[in-house]
C-alpha cells in the first residue's frame, strides 16, 4: 500500500474544511453586547460582551451545586463539568516536572483524543487556531503569559458561593490559575455568571472533601500554606511575606472564619492589617486584596508575575484552546481520527 507523509497542517486542512471559519460578530452586537436567543427579540444582556461570548461557549449547561460543577462523574453516570474543563492530561500530586526544586505544573504535554491517538500541546495548537479569531487568540495568549501556579487560593467552607464566584473573577483577572474549593456540606452553589463573569472556565478548579485532604496534596505539590486569621499569636502581616515562593491563600467561612483544622495544619498564619473601626473584610474583597499584593510582591522582587517555561507556556495555551468553544475539542478529535487513518496507510 502506498505510504503517504502529512503534516500537521494539511491533515488539519483535509479533515476540516467543511468546518465553518470563525466570523466576527455584526458590529451593532459586537457594540451594544446584545444578543439573540432562537425565534425572540433582541434583548440586552447583562454581561460585558466578554461573558457573553463566553456564554455561549457551553458554558451555560444548568449546572447549580459544588459538586455537580467540579467532581469527577464515574463512567456510568458520564462526565462531570470539571472532566469537560481541564482536557490535557494532568499528572500526579508530588510528581515535580524537572524534579524536586521546581514548583508545581499540574499538566503534561498529552492530549488523548479519538481513538486512543495521543497528541502533543504544539499538535492541539496548529491545528486548532485556525479556527479562533486573531483577536480571541492573542488574548488567550496574553492571559496565558501572566499566568502562574505558584500562588494559589484556597476557599475553605465558603456558604455564600457568591463570593466563590467573585473570588473566581479575582483570580482570573490577576493571573491565579489554581483555585481550590473545599466544600461546605453539599450547600448549594449557583453558578452566578454575573458575579464570575465566566472566569471559572478559564480556571483550574478543584473540589476536596475535607480540609486535611486539601492541604495533603497542596503540601505534596511544594505549596507553604498560608490561612487567614485575625488571631494576635505568630500572624504575620501579608506585607512582610516574600510571596515569590509557592504559597496557597486560605480564606475560610464568612461567619465563623478558617477553621481549627486549617489552622493547625498550615506553616503559617496571616492577615491584612486593618485601621478601622471593624476588624472584618468580605470574604471575597479579602481573597481579592491577598491575590492583589501577592501579584505586586511578585512583580516587585521578580519582575513579573507569570512564570510559566517555554514549554509550560504552550501547554496551558492549548488547554485554553481546548476549552475555547465545546466545539473545539471536536475539531481535535476529527484530526487524531484523520492522523490515525495515515498511520495505518504507512503500514
């Protein structure tokens, strides 16, 4: 049989060309953030024109509790949204890329798509960007390029998951990736889309059990954990951290604060000095001030905040390719099948 030799590029093109291009959407929406739903009128949307994009990404699949959003779905039972979020394969807690030393990456460079075809990040990435707007892509690559693993949040208990989703927004917006989330009694968590802007998509999120749980593998991945508290013994002022280190922030329940657990299995305890008459930031507003002066402490002594490798880097790009649209996850799998089909031509 005779062999034929493709590249990436050209397989991309013959398994998709009857894959629509991507087009801009008519200036009066792109100017006004409207958008129009199947057989209704016009209606202004809430959403900055951001959120509203994102919203139609597939996003907006009725998802309304913790667990419902972020825990693995057994087979059976098809997968949960978190399965959906983070496509590339992820490695195991304690394995350090580069070895001991090097801070955490939770990806490898490994897509498995149809068929068991295993493709490499550089693969995801050529083939799909066609199919983003120029636009779109440079912003996917300029948030990709602040982002940094070595400060993460941790919420712990939160009942108010209103002030999950607003501490999401933060965490987007200044280039945390790594979010986790330790539940509070299954209580019910609505994905408040005008809150989060639809930051969660863009984030790493992970749901534990218990605080012990969470803080085990923190602990495993080279974090110093960092809890919250408005206690006088051993606090430490963020304003004397070096947080050039991998450090988790721990922010604990609106009413009764972080718990006794948090607090005696984290290395270290500390707080925002406060000069007014109430001791007491909003949960949210005081995950949002923490993240914001670990990013300008990073700046300050490092002279960024993103620090992710050159390899590192395109890894999370196509990742974040891959939860661009539901759709391009389709496109990814056409091209294994395609590269796939060549392979048993060669032989």
């Amino acid at each position: 049989m005779a062999s034929r030799t493709m590249s990436v590029s050209s397989l991309a093109s013959a398994a998709f060309a009857s894959f629509p291009r991507p087009r801009p959407p008519p200036p009066s929406l792109r100017i006004l953030g409207l958008h129009v739903a199947p057989g209704s009128r016009f209606r202004a949307s809430p959403l900055s024109t951001t959120a509203a994009a994102a919203s139609t990404d597939g996003d907006a699949d009725g998802v309304d509790t913790v667990e419902q959003l972020l825990v693995t779905r057994p087979a059976s039972s098809g997968k949960g949204r978190i399965d959906r979020l983070m496509k590339l394969q992820r490695r195991a807690d304690g394995d350090s890329p580069g070895g001991a030393g090097r801070r955490w990456f939770p990806y490898l460079d490994a897509f498995r798509a149809a068929g068991d075809v295993e493709l490499t990040s550089r693969e995801v990435v050529e083939v799909l960007e066609p199919h983003i707007l120029e636009a779109r892509r440079e912003r996917i690559r300029r948030a990709v390029e602040n982002r940094s693993y070595s400060v993460c949040l941790v919420v712990e208990g939160l009942s108010d998951f209103g002030n999950v989703s607003a501490a999401f927004r933060s965490a987007d917006a200044l280039g945390v990736q790594s979010v986790h989330v330790i539940s509070c009694d299954n209580k019910r968590y609505r994905d408040n889309r005008h809150v989060s802007m639809g930051a969660e998509k863009w984030l790493d999120i992970e749901l534990w059990n218990s605080t012990a749980e969470c803080f085990e593998a923190l602990k495993r991945r080279g974090y110093c954990i960092a809890t919250t508290y408005l206690g006088t013994d051993s606090v430490v002022s963020v304003y004397d951290m070096d947080w050039s280190h991998p450090t988790a922030i721990v922010v604990g329940n609106e009413l009764m604060g972080i718990s006794d657990d948090a607090l005696k299995l984290s290395d270290l305890h500390c707080s925002v000095p406060m000069k007014g008459m109430v001791d007491s930031f909003n949960v949210s507003v005081a995950a949002g001030i923490l993240m914001h002066h670990a990013v300008c402490d990073r700046v300050s002594r490092l002279g960024h905040h993103g620090d992710l490798l050159p390899e590192e880097n395109r890894i999370l790009l196509a990742e974040f390719y891959l939860r661009h649209r539901e759709s391009t996850a389709s496109i990814v799998h056409e091209y294994a099948k395609r590269k796939a089909g060549n392979f048993m031509d060669k032989l």
